[in-house]
C-alpha cells in the first residue's frame, strides 16, 4: 500500500533504460510484460486490503505498428508449389482465407459447409485448448473460393472418416502449431 503512482512511472522508465544481450534498449511489448505481473499483483493487494491501486490510469506502453508484408501471388504459388503435399491443402486455407492459427487448427468438419462454399469459424485452439473465438466479431463466416474448396475437399480424403478435425494429425488429434513450424 506504500508504493506510489510516480514510483510505479519511474521504475517504468528505468526499463525503458535497459539493452537486451544485442545492446538494444528493450522494446515497449517487453517493458509492458514485465510491468503486467506488478499490474496484478496490485490490483489483488488493492481488493484485499481495501486500498486504491496506484497503478489506476497507467495504461500500457503504446507498440508501434507492425508493417505486415505479406507473399505476393507469386510467392504464394510458389510455397504451394514446393510444399510436401499433405501440408498443401492446410496452407492453401490458410493462404486464401486468411484464418488465424488458432482458428485454423480448432477448425472442425462440422463448420465447413460446401452447400454453401463457407467456412464457419466458431471456435480456436489457444494453448492446446478448444475455445470460443475471442470476440463475437472473430465468429464469423469466410467464403471459400475455389482454391480453397479444392483443397478442402483434397483433405476429406486424407483424413480418417473418424477425425473430427479439418487439419488433424495422424492420431487423431487438431495440428500442433510447434510442430508445425
């Protein structure tokens, strides 16, 4: 309960002073990840023992915008092009749909609709557990060009019958992100 606003500000900014081993200050992302477990830890203090956290109104550290440049269609191609073939149906999806991992590795049968030509996007896999996507904003319905549909219909018949999942392993089990890559 002693520890102040100003405090909280200045050990911040002792951070922001610090190199990583390569003599880089250290980013903003990594100086917000070591402040979230005091973040907590105050905030658990502050309800038990009945005081105002000083950490109230610090927001984190703004990170810069990330500039995303993604394959060109050639690029693109040429990835599908040289890809083992069991993995070309899961980046062809990915490719062309724009899932994110957790999504794509959640996705079940169950949420591909070719009647329709739509990928119905309900639920992700974070951590190894199956969850509901994020936001309702993230529950949403892609539809599938014609690529994509290919590729779908190319992966029903690698799978087991059995296998719930669109991109599953040979166990049976959703694609493992580390195994993956």
């Amino acid at each position: 309960g002693t520890i102040t606003r100003a405090e909280l500000l200045a050990f911040r900014g002792e951070l922001g002073k610090l190199k990583n081993k390569n003599g880089v200050a250290i980013s903003a992302s990594r100086i917000n990840h070591i402040m979230t477990p005091l973040r907590m830890v105050l905030a658990e203090a502050a309800e038990r023992h009945g005081f105002v956290s000083p950490f109230r109104n610090i927001k984190p550290l703004r990170l810069p915008k990330v500039d995303i440049q993604p394959f060109s269609l050639e690029e693109v191609n040429k990835i599908l092009d040289t890809v083992r073939n069991d993995w070309r149906p899961y980046l062809t999806t990915r490719f062309f749909t724009g899932l994110r991992t957790g999504e794509i590795n959640g996705l079940e049968w169950k949420h591909i609709d070719f009647e329709r030509d739509l990928i119905l996007v309900r639920q992700t896999i974070v951590k190894g557990k199956l969850e509901s996507t994020k936001t309702d904003g993230s529950m949403r319905e892609i539809a599938m060009v014609p690529a994509v549909r290919s590729a779908l219909r190319g992966q029903r018949n690698l799978m087991a019958e059995e296998c719930r999942w669109v991109f599953g392993t040979r166990g049976g089990e959703p694609i493992n992100l580390v195994n993956f890559t």
